[in-house]
C-alpha cells in the first residue's frame, strides 16, 4: 500500500518534458543551492549577533549540529538497512537532476533541512521555523519534481529529523553547558586575531 502511495504520489509530483523550461531551472535551483541556507546561518549564528543573544546563539549551534549528526547517522544506517532504488534507477517517470544511482531512502537533503527546520522550530523562535520548513518543503518538492527522489524518501528525511531533534535535547541536557563551554574556550584560542580585531564576537 505504501509503495502505492510513493508511486502515485510520485507521478502527480514528477515533471515530464512538456514542463515549462523555467520550472525545471528554478527546481534545480531550490534543489541544489537553497541547503547551503543550513552552513550559512550556522556560521551567522556563531559569529555575529547582538552581544546579549550570542551566547543563547551558539547554544542553539551546537544543538543543530548535535541534530544533525544525529539524524545524517540515522538516515546512513537506513539507507543500508532498507536500500531502495532512485525513480531514474528503475526508469519511472522522468529525470532532469544528474544524480548517483546510490540508495534514495531517506533523502539527505530532506533529512538536513527538515531537521534544521525542526531545530529553530523547537529551539528558536516560531516564525524562523514556519520559514525554514517553507525552505524544506520547497527542496522536498523540487527533488522529486526532477526525479531524483519519491516523496516517501522525504518523509523518512522529516521523521528522521524529528528523532534527530528529540536525541540532541536529550544528549544537552546530559552534557550541554561542558560542551558549550569546551567549543568556547577552543574557538577564543584558534580565532584570537579575528575576535581582537571586532571583526567577530567573543
């Protein structure tokens, strides 16, 4: 039933060479480039900010990242556990992503940006993480509107992201405040001349 529902949500999904042009190039768009949105604010975060929010900002780093070590882990493991085959690999539908023929379940990108959406979600405020899960479901689609993933790929990378969340809350309420603290003292000595300079916070 499952499989069913993957295929024909697939096809409802899935572009066919009468498209218009201007769809595929802005799918191949929000499908390649838009996750670099998950190391750039990550690096915006633990940079810069108001001298009072930086703190709670890189609290917030390391529990993103925390996630999505967590989830990127998982989703390798079932990757190996239950492998299924990309839509092109089985020739269904039609393809306009050059992408490997690696294992498709859960998809890699929806598993980073879910769980960064989850992240600010739970973590940070509302509204940043109604936007980021806009940005999600936006990667989600594209990718299975090129071909490269079924939509069942993608709702393994959301559940895999909430466990993902749901161990790092976990693991910093065990270890969090040493951690923070250890990647403080690590990051004031390796970028000693950049924090002197005021080009970035303490």
């Amino acid at each position: 039933m499952l499989e069913n529902l993957n295929y024909g949500l697939f096809y409802l999904i899935n572009a066919t060479p009468a498209s218009p042009e201007w769809m595929i190039i802005f799918a191949k768009f929000v499908a390649k480039d838009l996750i670099n949105i998950v190391p750039l604010l990550i690096a915006i975060l633990w940079l810069w900010g108001p001298r009072k929010q930086v703190g709670a900002q890189r609290q917030l780093v390391i529990k993103v990242v925390m996630a999505l070590a967590v989830s990127m882990t998982a989703s390798w493991t079932l990757g190996h556990l239950f492998p299924h085959d990309r839509p092109f690999v089985d020739h269904i539908g039609s393809n306009f992503l050059h992408h490997s023929a690696d294992d498709s379940f859960p998809s890699d990108h929806g598993t980073v940006i879910f769980t960064f959406a989850l992240a600010f979600l739970f973590w940070h405020r509302v509204w940043s993480g109604v936007v980021l899960m806009v940005i999600a479901l936006g990667i989600a689609w594209s990718r299975v509107y090129l071909g490269v993933h079924w939509p069942l790929d993608m709702l393994g990378g959301l559940l895999v992201g909430f466990m993902g969340c749901l161990t790092a809350q976990i693991l910093w309420n065990i270890m969090g405040q040493q951690i923070y603290r250890g990647l403080q003292r690590v990051y004031r000595i390796c970028f000693a001349l950049p924090i002197r300079k005021g080009w970035i916070r303490d």
